[in-house]
C-alpha cells in the first residue's frame, strides 16, 4: 500500500494538474473572446469606412476605390470585403477567386469561416442605408496569425506552468516529509517496543498526537501492571504449592506404600512430573521479570554461546555447528526461544553421535529452524503417533528422549508448526516453522 506521504504527493499533483489545465482553458476561452471582440470592433469600424468610400456617381452608387486601405488590392492580404447594394455589387481584390461565406445575421459572427489559402477568418456583417438604398457590408480579417502568436503563448504558458508545478511538488515534498517526521519517530519508537528496546513512547510529540501517544503510553502501563501481576500470582502459587508437594512427594517415598509398588511408582511418576513443571513455570516467570516484554532473540548474539555451553555440558568428542545470517532476529520472546532451542539441542546432543548441526533460515514465508543429530533417529510411524498425541518424546518412545512437550507449548504460542524429518546426517531432523511477523518483513 502506499505510505500517507505518497497518496498526499500524488493528491497534490493531480489538484494542481487539473486547477493548471481548468486556468490554461479558462485563460484561453478569456483571451480568445477578447481578442474577437476587439477586432470586431475594429471591423465594424471598417464597415463604416467602406459606407463613406459608397458614393453617388453619375450611374447612382459606386466604390471610391482612392478611399479603400491597400490591403485589399493586394491578393489574400487577410484583409477582405463584400459590399451588396443589389447592384452594383463590389468585393476586394484580394479575395481572388475566392467567394465570400456570408453570414446569415448582423455582427460578428462567433465561429471562424473558411478563407482563401486556408486562412481562419473572423467575419463581421453590417446592414445601411446610403442615399436611399440598402447596402449590406461584409468584413473580414485572417485570425490564423493571432492563433498562432496564441498557440505559442499558450505553449510558453505551459511549460512556465510545468516548472512551477515540479517546484511545487519538490517543496510540498519536503513540506510533507518534515510534516510527517513525528510519525516516522513515533512509528520507530512502536518497532523499539516490539523489540523491548524501550517501555514508553516520547511524550514530546505535536499537539495532534498527544492523545494518540497518552493513550498508547496508558495501555503499555495497564498491560505492565497486569503482566507483573501475572507474574507475581504464579510465583505466588508456584511458592505456595511447593511445602504441599513437598509433602506428597516424602508421602509417596514411605514404607507403607512400597508393598503396592506400581501405585508408588505411578504416583512418584505423576509427583515429579507436577514438580518439573512447577519449577520449570516459576523459572520462566523469575527470568521473564528481568527482561523488557518483547526483547527479541538475536542469533549472532544468543546462539554461539548457547551451543558453546551445551558442548560444555555433555563434554565427549561432540561437534555442534550453527548457521544463519548475519544480524538475524527472530522476533519473538527471547526466553522463550531460548528454552525451545536449549531443549531441542539438549535432547539432541544426548543422543547423537558425533554431530549435532542447527540452521536458521528465513524464507519468504517463514523463518525455518532446523536441528539435526547423527544418531538413532525414530521410527516416521512413530513420530505421527508422537505428534497426534501431542505426547512428549522422552515419556512416550524410548531411546530417543525430546523435550516435545516443551517444545510444542512454545512453537504453537507463536503460531509455528513443528515437524520431525529424517535427517541428511543420519538421526532425527527437527523442523520449526515460525511465521513472518509484519514488524520483520
């Protein structure tokens, strides 16, 4: 879509460029019924002279031709007459050969006739009475070399019209873009909290988006607050659960219960798995308290010393490479893609051979995360079953322990999908799918 700065640009052009073509119209309609008006004037003034140059001769009326401008005794002058009186009648010399188109009605006619060597002719049409007798007198002069001095202005106008309008522009683009320099901060500081860059926007913006600003800056405290508070309950809860558990647990351990061993175990099972989940929940909620919400996870910055810890812990001749571009950031929760890919490549590490290689790719459509081991691997009709369960790896399949509960609960709060794939090294291929945010496109 284009930006507010482009459809005003393009609003401007196209105003401007319609008032220019409605003035040049509306100049040239003005100037063109002025300039016939005063010529028509003028050739009705020649009308006159050709009255007086009618006089009374020994036959009755006749021409005094020493009375008549030269232009008409030159051919196609541009300057013509027809006078009517019945009989006689005269015309000038420079018509020619031409016949006169004359108009049906006295004064000036408002459309242009035809006249001889394509010449444009403004005509004008006079009726008298001389010595007793009805003359009708016929003027008319060549407009062609006035519409060409205006055609050529008209040009000159134009192109003067196009200048000013480019000037225009230029400085309305610059107008617009200064204008709109408070959007572009404010626009910035929004990507700033998307990535937990800072926690409030500018106060110090234009009158106009004060509002806008208070408002934002409200909801941002209003969610903080409901955060913390979040936040502070499932400490609370976490921390209020932990004496009963605790209890439950040193319950489950005692002698009564080892004579019915299954029901130990299941309930040691059940206790341990509500503990891990306790203290994993209260680890992410004490992290999550010193982070800015939003902080997004940056590879280069994040992922070396993730994989250099991981071959710390697991130690043996394992080799764990990475790959992905340079200043790539996934933009979403930075604890939470953390844990997803610590517990991935923690799993992944445990039984691979040799070898353990995670990717990060972003694609057109999504960002792509891929973990692959040389190891065992899994069975594929295992894998749909694990995954249609929505069980975890390492309590449903043995020999290949994954943290897929994990995992999951993290992949579908962002929206991705996760899938398991043979691997080009031999194990198992863990491909996470995390789509394009509008923030990252």
């Amino acid at each position: 879509m284009r930006s507010i700065q482009q459809r005003l640009g393009i609003g401007l052009a196209a105003a401007l460029l319609v008032c220019g073509l409605l003035l040049i119209l509306g100049a040239r309609w003005l100037v063109d019924n002025a300039l016939r008006d005063y010529l028509g004037s003028g050739l009705q003034t020649e009308s006159e002279n050709l009255l007086v140059a009618v006089v009374r001769g020994a036959n009755g009326l006749q021409l005094d031709e020493q009375r008549l401008n030269p232009a008409y005794q030159r051919p196609f002058s541009g300057r013509y007459f027809e006078i009517d009186a019945g009989e006689p009648r005269w015309r000038s010399r420079s018509l020619w050969d031409h016949v006169l188109e004359r108009p049906t009605h006295v004064g000036l006619t408002r459309h242009l006739i035809n006249g001889p060597g394509d010449q444009q002719l403004l005509v004008y049409r006079a009726d008298y009475q001389r010595w007793g007798q009805k003359l009708s007198i016929v003027v008319a002069q060549d407009y062609n070399p006035l519409l060409t001095s205006f055609s050529r202005m008209l040009r000159l106008g134009a192109g003067i019209g196009l200048v000013a309008l480019m000037a225009i522009l230029f400085l309305q683009r610059i107008t617009v873009r200064r204008a709109l320099k408070p959007l572009e901060r404010v626009r910035h500081q929004i990507a700033q909290l998307q990535q937990g860059q800072r926690s409030q926007l500018d106060a110090h913006v234009p009158q106009e988006l004060e509002l806008l600003v208070e408002q934002i800056n409200h909801l941002l405290s209003h969610t903080e607050d409901n955060l913390k508070r979040a936040r502070h309950g499932i400490g609370n809860l976490g921390h209020a659960l932990k004496t009963p558990l605790a209890v439950l647990i040193s319950v489950a351990e005692r002698q009564e219960l080892k004579a019915h061993p299954e029901l130990q175990n299941t309930l040691r099972d059940q206790l341990e798995q509500i503990q891990q989940r306790l203290e994993r929940e209260l680890r992410r909620a004490r992290l999550a308290g010193d982070q800015l919400p939003g902080v997004y996870l940056d590879c280069e910055a994040e992922l070396p010393s993730l994989c250099t810890m991981l071959k710390q812990i697991h130690g043996r001749e394992l080799t764990i490479s990475y790959h992905f571009a340079p200043g790539l950031k996934l933009p979403w929760d930075r604890e939470d893609l953390l844990e997803l890919l610590g517990t991935l490549l923690d799993n992944a590490c445990k039984w691979a051979d040799n070898q353990v290689e995670l990717t990060v790719l972003k694609k057109k459509a999504c960002y792509e995360v891929s973990i692959d081991d040389d190891g065992p691997g899994i069975a594929p009709e295992l894998r749909r079953d694990i995954l249609e369960r929505g069980a975890r790896l390492d309590e449903g399949v043995t020999g290949h322990g994954l943290g897929l509960g994990i995992a999951r609960d993290i992949v579908d709060n962002c929206g991705g999908a996760l899938s398991l794939e043979n691997s080009p090294m031999g194990g198992l291929k863990v491909v996470i799918r995390l789509p394009l945010r509008a923030s990252s496109q």
